[in-house]
C-alpha cells in the first residue's frame, strides 16, 4: 500500500503553512487574531471548507456572509476553480437540488446527467439552507462535471469580508510528474483516458501539441473540458509547498 501523501496548504491570513487536517482548527484561532476594524454593526459569517470530492488534495477555506445567496457561492467557485464555458451547476442541500441554467444552451444535459430531484433556484440566502455541520455537494458541467463537497465547519459574528467573500486558506499546487521525466508537469494531454501530464519539453514534442493540451493549474478542474484556470488573476495561485514543513 502506498504512503499517504500529506496535503498542504497556505494560510492567507498569516502566511503559515499548515497540513490540510490541521488547517480548520488552525483557522479558528487566526481568523480572531486578524479581524478587521468593524464597519458598521457585526454580521453573522460562515466558514465553509470546499474540497474535490475525488480530488481532494485541492481544497478551499472561505468565508462568507450568511446572507449570501447560494448564487453568489456558485459565481465565486465558478470563478476560482471551474468556469470554462459557461456549463449549468447545481448544489445538492439535505436533499434538494439548487441548479441554475446559465442559458448557454447546456439545459438538455439536464435529462441525461443532472440529479431526479426536484430543483429550486439559488437565489435563496446561506442561512435559510446551512448551518454549522451541515455537508453539501456542488456539481458544475453536468457532461465533464467536477464535483465539489463543501461543509459549513463554523460560524461567528464579523466584519463583512471586503471581497464579500474571502479565501482563508487554500491547498499548494500538488506536485504532478510529467509521464517521461520527473520534472514538474505544465501541460495535460486530454485526448487519452486518463490525460497524461508532461512537463514542457516533452509536451511540445508530443504530435498533438497543437491541439490536444490544457495548462497544469491549480483546480480540481485542471484537464477537464477547455479549462485553463481562473480568469481574474487575483484568484490564481500556483505556489507549490515549501520543500521543509513545521
């Protein structure tokens, strides 16, 4: 049986590097360590961690307000992890499917792949739906879809995050071998099943070069479909783990 590989990750908010299980109570302490200056009256805040639900070495700490609306969480997994062509997603809530239609004509995949529950739209706020301990799925592209799981591992009383949703923690870039070398891979070959990785050299060898690659990013979504990464580049981030961990 293989070594369990430990997953990292950084804290944004003190810049420490910190082991994915050890993360959330790391968080608890630190978010109270560096809270803003309150504007205004106090709200209520969740904090949610998001990880690939087959991919779990890629993972997110956010938090946001509890009156968010589930929208407002889709508009910002979509646009750090997923968005590539405007596909439709859903969450999956104690038994009921938020979906929406992004009106790019990917609504027939409904009938093939999307879930037989009935569906409600995601307008609805994060408290009417959430609560500490709570666990829920989100699904985007219901053809090549990526399936995230999100729990709500506390809540507290705040500042509204200035971004109005704010990333906490996130996983370093894993380490993917290229196929031929052990050098760090920069490129997905997706015309085979599984895609293989190459590193640069060796992607630029390959015959299908010109057509047949997409970028190594840091996404559970990283060779799916025409992902290329997040397009605000204030969401990218690429660091991989400092080589000595505490």
């Amino acid at each position: 049986m293989a070594p369990q590989v430990v997953s990292y990750g950084k804290c944004f908010l003190c810049g420490g590097t910190f082991a994915k299980n050890t993360m959330t109570r790391h968080l608890k302490a630190c978010v109270r360590k560096h809270e803003t200056a309150q504007k205004g009256r106090p709200v209520r805040l969740f904090h949610l961690r998001v990880e690939g639900k087959y991919a779990p070495e890629y993972w997110l700490h956010l938090e946001i307000p509890a009156s968010a609306t589930l929208a407002a969480l889709d508009d910002f997994l979509r646009a750090i992890w997923l968005e590539c062509c405007d596909h439709m997603s859903a969450f999956t809530i104690k038994g009921a499917d938020y979906e929406r239609d992004t009106g790019a004509g990917h609504a027939m995949w409904t009938g093939f792949f999307g879930s037989p529950l009935p569906t409600e739209s995601m307008s609805r706020k994060l408290y009417s739906v959430l609560s500490p301990g709570v666990v829920f799925v989100h699904e985007y592209d219901f053809g090549t879809t990526t399936t995230l799981t999100l729990k709500v591992v506390g809540e507290r009383q705040g500042s509204v995050p200035e971004e109005k949703i704010r990333v906490l923690a996130r996983n370093y870039a894993p380490a993917i071998p290229c196929a031929l070398c052990d050098k760090q891979a920069d490129w997905i070959y997706t015309f085979e099943f599984p895609p293989t990785p190459y590193c640069a050299a060796h992607a630029e060898e390959h015959e299908d070069w010109e057509e047949g690659f997409l970028p190594v990013v840091n996404s559970p979504r990283v060779g799916q479909c025409g992902y290329t990464g997040a397009g605000d580049k204030r969401l990218v981030f690429e660091e991989q783990a400092p080589a000595v961990q505490d």
